[in-house]
C-alpha cells in the first residue's frame, strides 16, 4: 500500500507571537473553548504518555476530566499499567490533535495522585454504569473472555442495587503538573507556528519559537 502522497495543505489560521497570551493555561483555555464551539468529537481526548520500568514508552487515549491552575485531570484504575508506570515515573506528557483546526498542544511535566475526595467528588458524578464498571474492571489485567465482565457487572449490580456506589479504593485520578507547553498550529508548506512555554520560575514562563 503506497501512502506516500496522502497530504494536506493546512491554510486555515497562523499563529503569531503577540497574539499568544503570557500564561499558556489561558491560552489553552482560549484554544480549548475554540475546539469546543467548532463541535469537535471528543475534544478533551488527550494521548497520555508514560515509560515503562524497562524504558518503554507507552501512549494510549484518556480523556481529561478537569483543568485549572493546578494541572491537568484525568481518572483511571490505580492498578493499571499506566498507573503503575506513573507510580514509578511520576512524570508524562499529554497530547490533544485538534487536527479538524490543524492544531495541537503538548503538555508535559510531574505527576501527582490527586485527593480522595477530589475523585469522590468526580466519581459520584459518573453515570451509575460507569460506576459499576469501575468496580469491575480490573485495567490491564488479562481475562479469558468478555462473559467474566458480565458475571462480575451483575454481581456488583446485585451487590449495589441499593443506595449510592461507593469509591473503589483501585480508582481515582492523577494531576499533571505543566512544566512545559507547546503550541502547534499548522501552516502552508509545512512552515507550521510552533510555540514553546518552558517554566522559568513561580508564574514565569520562557516562551520561545521552534523551527516546524
């Protein structure tokens, strides 16, 4: 299969120094909210990547929960594999491909589990299905076939059909803390706008301008 000439000219916006804002989580907000009214499909899907005990890199999609000046939220099982790799190697990068706009940010920096209540909170917002399903899936782990979910969903289902569905104490969620942003927006003739924030201090960021 020859897919050498798939390409495409990106001509839709360019991105200029002096129209950045200082602070890079506004300026993610601003792109964030321009993804959201363009009605792209799920616009907080990020590629979260993590490295395995033996150096691996590893890159699957999660999607972002919550951001705010602290970092970036996201909530999965704490015996999985990314979790264990996180537990290890409390450091990451994200990526979100807003590819329909012909952008996409990277955001990488240190790790940290957030607060048994801050996923209480998150985790009683959930659909009652989801919530069954964290109780269940026990992430990464290898089953012999789907009929063992089913089994263990109406187990919990029986066990929890009255009242509210507890915190699994294997569930919650991780805050990236950003010590470095980049801005990607692309450009005819692949002369893309690439921005980099690195931190500089408490509230300071070094923004520079990288060769696409």
């Amino acid at each position: 299969m020859d897919i050498g000439e798939i390409r495409n000219e990106y001509t839709k916006f360019g991105l200029n120094r002096e129209d950045l804002n200082a602070n890079p989580l506004l300026q993610f907000e601003q792109w964030f909210a321009q993804a959201r009214t363009a009605q792209l499909k799920e616009v907080n899907a990020m590629s979260l990547a993590t490295v395995t005990a033996d150096g691996m890199p590893q890159v699957r999609t999660v999607l972002l929960k919550s951001f705010d000046e602290r970092g970036f939220v996201f909530f999965t099982n704490y015996q999985s594999s990314k979790a264990k790799e996180l537990d290890a190697n409390p450091k990451a990068s994200i990526l979100f491909p807003w590819l329909d706009l012909e952008r996409q940010v990277r955001i990488s920096g240190d790790v940290e589990k957030i607060s048994a209540a801050e996923s209480f909170k998150y985790f009683t917002s959930r659909p009652r299905g989801s919530q069954l399903g964290a109780w269940i899936s026990e992430q990464s782990q290898v089953i012999s076939n789907r009929s063992v979910l089913k089994t263990l969903l109406n187990q919990v289902k029986e066990k929890f059909k009255e009242g509210e569905i507890p915190l699994p104490d294997a569930w919650g969620g991780y805050r990236i803390k950003p010590q470095q942003y980049e801005f990607w927006q692309g450009r005819a003739s692949r002369l893309h706008d690439r921005f980099r924030f690195k931190k500089a201090g408490e509230g300071d960021w070094q923004v520079e301008r990288l060769a696409p």
